[in-house]
C-alpha cells in the first residue's frame, strides 16, 4: 500500500469522529472508559474579574493540571494555591487516583511539594537546565477507584444479549429543582449512564434572554439541541458513544438519566424519553438552591439583591410549573428528601419495568 505522512494543523471533523469512534471501541472492549473532559478553575475580584485561572482535564483515572496563572498583581498572595486545594476537594471522594502535572526548574518546583505534591521523576535537560522537568503527583485517599471503569450493572450482559434498548429515564423541573442531584443519586444507585441538559448548551442554540422568550413566544422548540437528540438516538440503539459536549464514553446502561429540563414539551429530545419523572419544587426551596449554587464560591450581596428584585418584578412566573409543564409518568414532591424521591423513583420504575415485561410476554 503507498501512502504519504503530512503534518496538518488539525485533522477533519470526520476524521476525528472515526478515530474517537475507533478508539473508544478499543477502551470500551477492555471495560475502560477514557473520561476525558477539559476544565478550568476561575478566581474572581468582587468585580467579576478573573485574576487566577486553573486549566486541567480528565482522563481515565487520573487529573492532569495543565497550567496555573495568578495576575502579576495578585501573586504571592497565596491563591495558586487556593486553586490547587479546591481541585483536591473537587475531586477528593470521587473516585480519581491522583493529580499529575509537569513542571519546570524555571517555575516552582518548590511551590508544589510546599502544596504536598511528590516528585516522581525529574527529567534533566543538559543543554538547557531552566528547561529540567519535574514531574510531580499527588494521591488520592479514595478506597474504591471508580474512574476510567466502564460502569455496568447486573442487567447490561443481559441487555446486550437480547439487544434491547436501553430505557432513557428523563428528570424534569425548574432550575433548582434538585434534577442534577436527584439524576447523580439514581445513576450511583443504578449504575447508570448519565445525560446533562447544560453540558450541550455550548455547542446548541437557544433563546439567549429566558424572560423575553418567556413573555414572548414560549415556543419549547426554540431550543434547537441536535448533537443531543443524536446523543440519544445513538444510545437508544445501543451504541457506544462519546459524548460530543464532555468527550466522556457514554455506554448503554439499562437505564440511562437524563437531565431534561423540558421533558416532554421539548419535541426533539421529549420523544426519546421513555419514562419522565417531574420534580414539583416549591418556588422558595428552588429560589434558595439557586442563590446558594450561583453565589456561595464569590458572594457579592448585590448581585444577589439584584437576582432577587428581578424574580419578583418579572422572572417569577418563568418558575411556576404550567400544567403542560408537569405532564410526567411520576409528579415526585421537591421539598422531600432526596433518599425520599429515590425511593418514589425506584418503586416507580419497578412498577414500570413489570409493565414492560407483561407487553412484552
């Protein structure tokens, strides 16, 4: 076979497709999931300012910091450091194995192993020694490694066999609902794949002022999500994916969680759904959550006195839940513990499941 080698900038959408597709074929048929997603770790002034930034990404098992700045002004003042503790506590419990990140002799080293950080290897350059690497790692005390683990439940052999089709579980509600923590508390118990609305908002279009679309059109289909409806349209044959928002393997489990803001109203992703739980949070618990999710890493009073004043004079009605709204397979009461709406959800999606097996016999 005759073949040429270029170097090119970057390779085609296509051809990254099918080299994703490929290698996550490789990964997936020895049970590992490569979990790659990119991050940043931001500090802010009272003035919304960034002055420190934390960039970093997942991949398998394992943290890798890529780079850490802290504005000239603001250095020496130990908030490189802070980014660096609130990475550990992010992750801490999660089930990661360690933090990796490189460094040179020309930067800290020494900055590092003050933050607990141990050198593994150093790598010497004798032509240039600023240019030396230090290595360095710091581990998890986690006792069980979750990550870069394919997860698989009792159920998915079993599902493969008979080449069903996964169930696609879609949690609706308000923002502040409690959705997101409800979705992670059932695919922990389930070991489920699981699906966030937000992490396609990049990559999607929607009405960029919620209160105008709101008062205006109220069309749910404003909301235009195609890498998600192929999202699910690829897991509901039974495809292993990456996810095209967080580049993680998405696998399908028997269940898979999805976080859906709009459930069924929303045509595109609503058809996929196949059994819609809706979270009825009280207006002042979901109010609270989210003035304590958006304020409590950089509270500044009067941001949230002006969030507050524009929930009572025109964004209030965007919360209370319109009939349409709450049309679901199970109306599940928001202000219940959260070991409470699992609970509702599990005897649900039992009763369900038993449905399913009596059309199917």
């Amino acid at each position: 076979m005759n073949y040429t080698i270029e170097f090119v900038d970057k390779i085609s959408h296509a051809e990254e497709e099918r080299m994703t597709k490929d290698l996550v074929a490789y990964e997936s048929a020895h049970e590992i999931d490569v979990n790659y997603k990119t991050f940043s770790l931001v500090l802010k002034d009272d003035n919304g300012i960034v002055f420190a930034v934390l960039n970093a990404f997942t991949a398998f098992a394992e943290i890798y910091v890529d780079d850490i700045w802290v504005d000239t002004a603001h250095r020496g003042k130990g908030f490189g450091k802070k980014l660096l503790q609130e990475l550990e506590r992010h992750f801490q419990g999660k089930g990661f194995n360690n933090i990796n990140l490189v460094t040179s002799v020309f930067q800290a080293p020494g900055f590092y192993e003050k933050c607990g950080f141990q050198a593994e290897f150093v790598r010497v350059n004798k032509k240039n020694p600023k240019l030396t690497k230090t290595f360095f790692v710091k581990f998890f005390n986690d006792e069980v490694q979750t990550q870069g683990i394919l997860k698989r439940d009792k159920h998915t052999d079993r599902i493969n066999s008979k080449k069903s089709h996964p169930l696609i579980i879609g949690i609706s509600g308000i923002s502040g609902a409690g959705k997101s923590t409800l979705v992670k508390k059932l695919a922990e118990t389930l070991q489920s794949t699981t699906i966030f609305w937000d992490d396609y908002d990049e990559i999607s279009k929607g009405p960029q002022n919620y209160v105008e679309w709101f008062y205006s059109s109220k069309d749910y289909n404003d909301w235009i999500y195609p890498e998600l409806v192929d999202t699910l349209h690829q897991l509901k044959k039974g495809e292993t994916i990456v996810c095209p928002a967080t580049r993680r393997n998405l696998t399908p489990t028997k269940y898979i969680l999805l976080d859906a803001p709009l459930g069924y109203c929303h045509q595109a992703t609503g058809k996929y759904i196949d059994f819609l739980i809706c979270l009825d949070t009280p207006l002042d618990i979901a109010l609270a959550r989210r003035l304590i999710r958006d304020h409590q890493d950089n509270p500044n009073p009067q941001k949230m006195i002006q969030e507050l004043e524009k929930y009572l004079s025109k964004s209030r009605p965007l919360f209370i839940l319109s009939p349409e709204e709450k049309t679901s397979d199970l109306l599940v009461d928001g202000s219940l513990s959260l070991q409470e709406q699992e609970k509702q959800v599990l005897n649900a999606l039992s009763l369900f499941e038993e449905k399913i097996s009596d059309k199917n016999e």
